[in-house]
C-alpha cells in the first residue's frame, strides 16, 4: 500500500500532464563514477517532464540515467504500438539525462520507474519537441525548452 502511495504522490507532484504511451528506447544508470550496462525497455506513460517505465533494474530517486528514446518521424502514429517485441531502435533516438523520481515494484522481474527529464543537447531537443507538438505533449513552460 505505501508503495501506491508514493506512487500517487509523485503524480500529484507533475508539472506536466502525461498521456499512456509506449515508446521503445535503452537506458544505463549513472552511479557513484559507474555506468551500468543498457537496458533495453518500453514507456508507460509519457510527458514533456518525464516519463515512467517498466525495467529490469531497481534504481534509486535521485539517481542520474542517460536515456535514449526512440521516437517515431513526423506524421507516423507507430509510437503507440510500440513493444518491447517490436523493432528495436525505430525512429529517431533522442539522448536525455534523466533523474529518477520514484521505483516500484522491487523484488519483481520487472520495476517500474519514474523518470525526471533533466538536460539534453539541441538537436535532440528538436526531435523531442517536434515529437511533442505531435503527440499534443507540448507544454511551453517545460524546462526542455529553456
């Protein structure tokens, strides 16, 4: 029960709404100097501040993770019939830094995590923003856009 109340919680605490959608992308955990090796998981939910994800690692709120999204060209509505049996690594990959804000689900095969957007470059800013707009996830005030 404590769990779905954290749970809760960090969704009362989201600047910017999320729509369910499933998105393919790879992530590694950045800990204490080490890297983990890539993970390889699919979107829950997702939004211009961050998204959640069922993966196969447990990780700790506050702990830094490089993303790689994989996000669908202009005009393709692929993205929400994505899975993690799909075709790995379609579309345009989008590398953001990430904090995660809350794990679930630990002692199962899978955990789920929710993720902070935190900085990336400008190109895939672009590419996030594009993909935004598209999806009707744009909001202006998201520190993507800064």
């Amino acid at each position: 029960m404590a769990g779905k109340k954290k749970h809760r919680k960090a969704v009362d605490q989201r600047r910017y709404p999320r729509t369910p959608l499933k998105l393919l992308l790879s992530y590694k955990s950045l800990q204490k100097g080490r890297i983990s090796n890539e993970n390889q998981a699919v979107t829950e939910n997702f939004g211009a501040g961050g998204l959640s994800l069922f993966g196969p690692e447990g990780l700790q709120p506050g702990q830094l993770v490089m993303l790689t999204l994989y996000l669908p060209g202009r005009g393709s509505k692929a993205a929400k019939h994505a899975s993690a049996d799909g075709p790995a690594r379609e579309g345009q990959p989008a590398h953001i830094l990430s904090r995660v804000a809350w794990c679930g689900g630990k002692g199962k095969k899978q955990h789920q995590l929710g993720l902070q957007f935190l900085d990336l470059n400008r190109e895939h800013r672009k590419v996030l923003k594009a993909f935004l707009v598209e999806y009707g996830l744009d909001h202006p005030n998201s520190n993507l856009y800064i």
